[in-house]
C-alpha cells in the first residue's frame, strides 16, 4: 500500500523571490495515477521533483505512508522517475542503461539480468540490449528510460513529459502502452504533462496547475466535461 500526501507544499528557489510553487495540498492514493497538468512553468516539474527529492521543500510537509520524507535522501526513497530528455548514457549499452542504478545500489549480478531482461520482455527491447542510444529510434530510446525506472521495481513511479520528445504518433501509442505499464506493473503513479489530452486519456485523477498553484482536482470528466 502506497499513501502520498502533500501537505501545504511550497518552493522558493534560491534566486527569486516568488514561489514557485505555493501551497500545494493533495493526497494520492494507492496504485492511482496522477497526472499534473498546466501550461509550461506552472511548477508540475518542480512538484515532481519535491516528491523524489531532487528539490528541497521550503515550506509544508511530504509524507509517504504517513512518515515525512522532506530530508530523505532521493535514493532512500522507493521511488523510480522517468525523465523528459531520457538521460540515457551515450557510451553505455542498452543493458547497461536499464543496469546501471541497479549497479550504483550494488544489486547482484544475477539479480540485475533477471531485472534487465524483465523489463526489456515487456518493452520490447530484447533484440536490442547490445545496442547504444544512438542506435535507437526515439520511442526506443524512450522505451530504455522506462525500463531503467521498472528495473527498480519502486511501489512509486513519477513521469516527467516523458512523451514531449517524441512525435505526434508514436506519442499516442506510447500514451497507451504506459497506461498498460501502469496496470501491470501495479504502482502508484505521478505523470507530469502539458498536453491535455494525456491528461484526459490517462489520469484517474487530474491536477491541474497555473501559476504555482492547483486551479482543480478531480477525474478527467470532472475536470474536462464540464460545461
Ligand atoms: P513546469 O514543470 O510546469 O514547466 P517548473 O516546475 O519547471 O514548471 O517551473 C516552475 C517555475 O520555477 C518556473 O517559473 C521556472 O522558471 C522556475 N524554476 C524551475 N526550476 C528552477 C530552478 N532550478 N531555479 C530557479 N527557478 C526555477
Ligand atoms: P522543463 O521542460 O523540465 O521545464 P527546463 O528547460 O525548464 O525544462 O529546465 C531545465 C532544467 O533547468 C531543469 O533542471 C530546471 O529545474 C532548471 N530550470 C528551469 N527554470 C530555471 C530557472 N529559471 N533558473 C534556473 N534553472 C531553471
């Protein structure tokens, strides 16, 4: 069971003097997916970002099944992110992509292969492990930075624009494949987008953001089929 609660979460960056993100309160619950929606610099990236720990909080508390989490080091937390621009290293093969944070966490040789080799089966990426990004199409290379994030096997998963590099079509069967990733792989999931139609298409819930701040929670015909 995963519970994730922001509660009155606000950002302050360094260098400004406005918030990035001003008293943002939701509570997700277990195996929901979640998408933040809201135009660019709205904060759903910075909110992510909190949630793994890859930004202070600077004011409010993250709990996750009920304990605060806001000076929990990113790796103590059973977290597994997938980032926009992939950050696939270039030298590095396939294999060695999806291994490589389970090297870093001293994961098993054995234990890594079974890891690998699962993910790669269900994304289809098992004729291509020996390969280098750069020898990927970009869905492929897409496909990689999901399977460095299921190797993990994290009751958590957060998606930053995971989809905003590739093209109009491969963006819609994508959409759908992370939807079935999402029921097979059973975690609770946090999807950040400014397309309002993956928003609609595969939230159970949608946030939707403005200027820092939530304009609206609720499910996508809460939210979108209302006159
Ligand atoms: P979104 O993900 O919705 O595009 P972000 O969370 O990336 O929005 O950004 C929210 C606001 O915070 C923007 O005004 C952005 O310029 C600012 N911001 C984001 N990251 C940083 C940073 N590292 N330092 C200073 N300001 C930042
Ligand atoms: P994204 O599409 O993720 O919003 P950006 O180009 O806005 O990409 O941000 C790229 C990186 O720069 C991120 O790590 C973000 O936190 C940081 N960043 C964004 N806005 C600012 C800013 N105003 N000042 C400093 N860093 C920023």
């Amino acid at each position: 069971m995963v519970n994730i609660d922001l509660e009155h979460i606000y950002k302050e960056y360094d260098d400004g003097d406005d918030y990035a993100v001003m008293d943002f309160n939701l509570h997700v619950k277990d195996k929901e997916f979640i998408v933040f929606v809201g135009p660019s610099g709205c904060g759903k990236s910075t909110t992510l970002r909190m949630i793994a720990g890859l930004e202070d909080i600077t004011k409010g508390e993250l709990k996750i099944n009920d304990k605060i989490m806001n000076d929990v080091a990113p790796k103590d937390r059973d977290i597994a992110m997938v980032f926009q621009n992939y950050a696939l290293y270039p030298h590095m093969t396939v294999f060695d992509n999806m291994a490589f944070g389970l090297k870093l966490r001293k994961y098993a040789k054995d234990d890594i292969k079974k890891r690998v080799d699962y993910a790669a089966n269900i994304l289809g990426l098992t004729e291509f492990l020996e390969r280098k990004p750069a020898d990927l199409s970009g869905g492929q290379r897409q496909r990689v930075a999901l399977g460095r994030a299921i190797v993990r096997d994290a009751p958590i998963f957060l998606m930053d624009e995971p989809l905003s590099n590739l093209d109009a079509k491969l963006r819609v069967s994508m959409r759908s494949e992370i939807a079935k990733l999402h029921q097979r792989l059973n975690t609770t999931t946090i999807y950040v987008t400014h397309d309002q139609i993956e928003a609609m298409t595969m939230a159970d819930r949608v946030v939707v953001m403005s200027v820092g701040k939530i304009q609206q929670i609720g499910t996508p015909a809460e939210v979108y089929d209302n006159p």
